[in-house]
C-alpha cells in the first residue's frame, strides 16, 4: 500500500514506470486480500472446536517458526464461528508473533473459556507494540475484519513483562476440559 502510495505522489522520474509499479502493486495486493479472504463467501458459522483448530495453527507455525510455541489450555472448547476465516485471523496473529519473537524467543498459545467465551490469546516475549519496525503490512487490518465476521472481538496490548498479548474473544459454548500446557508434536 505504501509503494503505491508513494509512486503515485512522486512528481519526478518516468510517469510510465510508475504507473507500471501501480500496477504490479495493485496486482500483488489483490492478489493477497484475494488469498486472505478468498473463499469467505462460503465460510459458514458452524459449531468449531477452537482448540483443534489453534493446535493445528500452532503446527503450522512450528514448521518454519524460529521461536519455541506452546500451546496451553483444555482439549476442547466449542464455539460457532467461521471456521476459514478463525483459522486465516488466527495464523496471522501467529505469523506476527513468531516474527515480533524472533529465534530463540518463545511464543504460547493459549485457550480459555467462561461465561459463554472463547478466548485465544498468543503471546510473544519479543520487544512490544511500537518497538519493532513497521512493514506498513495489511495483516492486522484483516484479522480484525476477520474476527468480526466470526462475531468476535480482536485486542492487542503490551505484555505485563514485555512483548504483546494479541486476543481473540469468540462467543462460545464452554466445555472445560483438563488444562494442560504441552507442545505439541
């Protein structure tokens, strides 16, 4: 977004070329929002175990991630909800705390549930909010808008002890199980 704006506020160099550059930024953006969102038309609620889900959101990330990510919280939380577009806001907020984090940081993931709530929070112990460089990135943009397409809410904070606390609250249908804190394998 930024590139775009950029070249078409330029006054100099070859108005050819930067048109060219509007173009290819064009393209490459809808192509992301297209890959992001693509799909959502059919993403009906439907009764999803949010656990599952994060589970396998946090084995994702573990096969390129460089920070350790825990997952913590019961074996199963049910919530109805847009199961596509949880998992893209999910592994996004994900995506952005292995980056925040960093190699040899740590990442959790963890799930709880009262009062008719899910929540999903995913914890970095990397720098904090306004500490690391901004990529002028859509990415937190469209996981608010995908957290409220599955009627939930979407909350960033600093860490008591540093880094960022990124919260998913869901409406949910609380089932508690054992707590446990494990990575997964």
């Amino acid at each position: 977004m930024l590139a775009i704006l950029l070249l078409a506020g330029a006054e100099s160099g070859d108005l050819r070329a930067r048109l060219a550059g509007i173009l290819d930024q064009t393209r490459w953006l809808s192509d992301l929002v297209e890959g992001v969102i693509g799909g959502a038309a059919d993403d009906r609620p439907e009764r999803v175990d949010v656990v599952e889900l994060a589970q396998r959101c946090v084995r994702l990330a573990q096969n390129t991630a460089g920070p350790e990510i825990e997952y913590i919280g019961p074996d199963r939380f049910l919530a109805v909800t847009a199961p596509v577009a949880l998992g893209r806001a999910l592994n996004c907020v994900l995506d952005n705390a292995v980056r925040a984090a960093g190699p040899g940081r740590h990442v959790t993931v963890e799930v709880t549930g009262i009062d008719n709530e899910v929540t999903i929070r995913v914890i970095d112990n990397g720098p904090g909010l306004g500490q690391m460089p901004s990529n002028n990135s859509l990415g937190l943009t469209i996981t608010r808008a995908l957290v409220s397409a599955c009627g939930g809410d979407f909350d960033l904070r600093n860490g008591a002890t540093g880094g960022v606390v990124a919260q998913i609250v869901l409406p949910g249908i609380v089932l508690p199980g054992p707590q446990s804190a494990r990575p997964l394998s």
